[in-house]
C-alpha cells in the first residue's frame, strides 16, 4: 500500500510538470501568433491575396512573415500546424482532474456541508460539465449571435459566472474554481481540434483542388481564436487557485472568478492594443489593480469558515479512526498541527486552514489521512520548516497508523 501512494504521488508530480510544460507552449504560441496577427502592415509589392507583412529580429536573425486572410494561391511543400501543443496541454490537464480530484474525491472534490454525494455522482457532474459547457457555448457560438461578439462574449461572461457559482454549490471551493478553470481550457482546446483545425484543412483541402477556399472559415476561426485570448489568463488564474485558500476557500469565490475574467480581458486588451501599434491604454492597468483589489477585499470579506461535521463517518474513515496507533496520531496533530489546520487559526498571518484541511474532529482526521501520511509521515513537509519540532518518533506513528489503516483495507478486501 504505502509503494502505492509513493507511485501515485510521483505519477501526479510527473503529469503536472507535463501538463504545466504543454501549457507553456500553447500559450507562448498562442500570444505570438496574436501579437503578430496585430502587427500586421499593409505594403507595397505583397503577393496576390497576402493580408500583410511583419519583421522581427530574433536569434541573430531576421524573420520576413506574410499573413494570407485565406490562403496562397498555391499550398506550400511544408506547412507546419499548431495543434498538438493545444491537444496535449487538454489530455495532461484531464489526467490530472482523474488523478488528484476523481481518485482523491472525498478529500478534494465532495464537500458534506455542501452535498454529500457519493463518489461516482461527484465524477460523474465532474466529467459531464466539461462536455455540457461546451455543448452549450458552441451552439452559441454558432448561432446569430456569432454575427455579434460583444453580445456574445458579454452572455458568456454571464453563463461562466453562473457556472462559478453553481460548482461552488455541489464542490469544495478548490474543486470549484478548478473545475471552471478545467471547463473553460475544455472551451479553447475544443475551439482548436473541432473548429479552428477542420476549418483549415477544409482550406487546404480546396487549394488542392484547384477551388478558392471560402472566406467563412477563417472568419470563423478568428471568432474561436479571439475567445481563447481573452480566456488563457483567467484560465491560468484558476488552476493556480488550488494552492491559495484565500481565494478557494471564500465564500465569495464565485465572485473573485468573475473579476478574474474581467481581469482576462483588460490585461489582453492593453497588449492587444499595444501589438497594433494603436497606442498603449495604461487606464486598464489601473482597472486591473482595482480588480485585483476587489478581490482581495473579497477573500478577507467573505473567508469561509470550516463548518462543524454533523455526519456520520464513511466506511473508510471509520478504519482510519479506529486503525491501531489513530489516538497517538490525534494527540501528535493537536501539538504540532492544531494553530494552523483549525476552524479559526491562530497562526498569524493564515486567515483560514491550509488546504482547507482541519484536524478538530476524529473524522477531519481520517477524511484527510492520506494527506498526513504523504506530508507530515513520509516526508517532512508538514509543518513547515518544522516550527512546531514534531519529532522523528511522531512521524513515524503517523505512518505506522496509516500503515495499520491500509492493511486492514486490504484484509477486508481479500474473498
């Protein structure tokens, strides 16, 4: 058991930096090719059907690069597609949702005090959002309202802000702003592999026919594309969310998601502004601090306190509360653990528990078992820099309890 949680953790560890590696590189092609969308110049002597022309420097070396709006008149022998960093950065990203939230749900996913669903209910809306959002948005997309993208884009803020909220109904605050987070890169990567790549083989595939590509297909690909530029940023925000329980765990979260994404779009808009060489608008830097500030205000506002359990223990917390060595276990975490995962901290400086994560009942304590294990008993993470001297023997009580706990599973598991 215990080789299990080792090679789960590293498995997790090696599916982020993958996922965080793919990210990178989507966005970093993803802000180039906007930016050089927007530099675009109008010159004498372009070729036939040629939108524009831009020079760079870069490397040691110059770049002349000519846009097409629709395509040359003749396919070129080599022809690189941007995709793969969009398709590897979704996969990763999904892998990691399945690793840490569908196979840790009760710890990261379900919240009792909110709705406490079984396991498979929880992966099931997890999963089944993702694919309803995107549903929902490309029908929007590809209804009159393409015709207008402010209208558009003002009903999806408004959907995303529902949204917000209603994650926060059915999850814990973390999984929530994750999964708005997880919905909206669904969105972008959907953009890329079911409409912004056919649309463009459909160009390809006239050019080698002999026909004039239709202009509609890239017009509607720039619609797709303009939406993933004003989405990267507040996807960005939102999967780092998990980590700071200020914003996670407010009962305002929905509303710091919302100025989030209005942050998206005053940050892009400075730089979209700025790559046309329209001038540079400092205004929606002070718009975006006073955002900023809104949020913070927000967290400290609204800081959501851990709430008494009322329930009854699972099956699996009952093991862990009653594995050999859990009473040891207890009286480590309340003189180690208590200042800081607690309903109300007395930690200054930490306005709510790490993670979420409170050690006051027998229950909190097995709910978040495994955690403990990794953190404080395999590894001395837990507490950090040791500021509260838990000891070597502490520690390894703390793995012999988990230990105890997982090899009576394993016998209750056996025909």
């Amino acid at each position: 058991m215990m080789d299990a949680v080792i090679l789960h953790d590293w498995a997790a560890f090696a599916i982020r930096w993958l996922h965080v590696v793919t990210a990178i590189a989507w966005i970093g092609s993803s802000f180039y090719f906007i930016a050089l969308d927007l530099a675009l110049q109008k010159a004498p002597g372009l070729p036939k059907g040629a939108h524009g022309e831009e020079w760079q420097v870069h490397g040691g070396g110059f770049y002349h690069i000519t846009k097409y709006l629709v395509a040359p008149e003749r396919l070129p022998e080599h022809l690189t597609w941007f995709k793969w960093e969009s398709y590897s950065t979704w996969l990763s990203g999904f892998a990691m949702l399945a690793v840490l939230y569908w196979a840790q749900a009760e710890l990261y996913l379900i919240d009792p005090a909110k709705w406490d669903m079984p396991v498979w209910v929880a992966v099931l809306i997890s999963a089944g959002s993702l694919a309803v959002g995107w549903l929902v948005y490309d029908a929007l997309c590809r209804s009159r309202l393409g015709g207008n993208p402010t209208a558009l884009m003002l009903l999806l803020f408004v959907l995303l802000v529902v949204l917000a909220w209603g994650y926060d109904r059915v999850f814990t605050g973390r999984a929530a702003l994750l999964h708005l987070g997880a919905i909206t890169a669904t969105i972008m990567s959907a953009n890329v592999f079911l409409v912004i790549i056919p649309n463009q083989k459909i160009v390809v595939a006239d050019l080698m026919a002999g026909r004039a590509p239709d202009p509609k297909y890239g017009r509607i690909a720039k619609l797709r594309s303009t939406h993933n530029n004003y989405l990267t940023l507040p996807v960005v925000f939102l999967m780092l969310s998990n980590h700071y329980p200020l914003a996670f765990a407010s009962r305002w979260n929905w509303v710091i998601a919302a100025l989030v994404f209005l942050m998206g779009v005053t940050i892009r808009h400075f730089f979209n502004t700025m790559h046309a060489r329209r001038g540079r608008p400092w205004w929606t830097w002070a718009v975006t601090a006073g955002l900023f500030v809104a949020c913070v205000w927000l967290s400290m506002a609204g800081t959501e306190r851990l709430p008494a359990e009322d329930r009854a223990m699972t099956r699996a917390e009952t093991r862990f509360a009653e594995a050999e060595g859990f009473e040891a276990v207890r009286d480590v975490l309340s003189a180690r653990c208590s200042m800081c995962h607690t309903a109300e901290p007395g930690w200054e400086g930490i306005a709510v528990a790490p993670k979420h994560l409170a050690f006051d009942t027998d229950a909190q304590i097995a709910r978040a078992a495994r955690e403990i294990y990794v953190q404080a008993g395999l590894t001395d993470a837990m507490p950090p820099g040791n500021l509260s001297f838990m000891e070597p023997e502490e520690r390894a009580a703390i793995r012999a309890w988990y230990r105890a706990a997982a090899g009576a599973r394993m016998a209750e598991a056996r025909p």
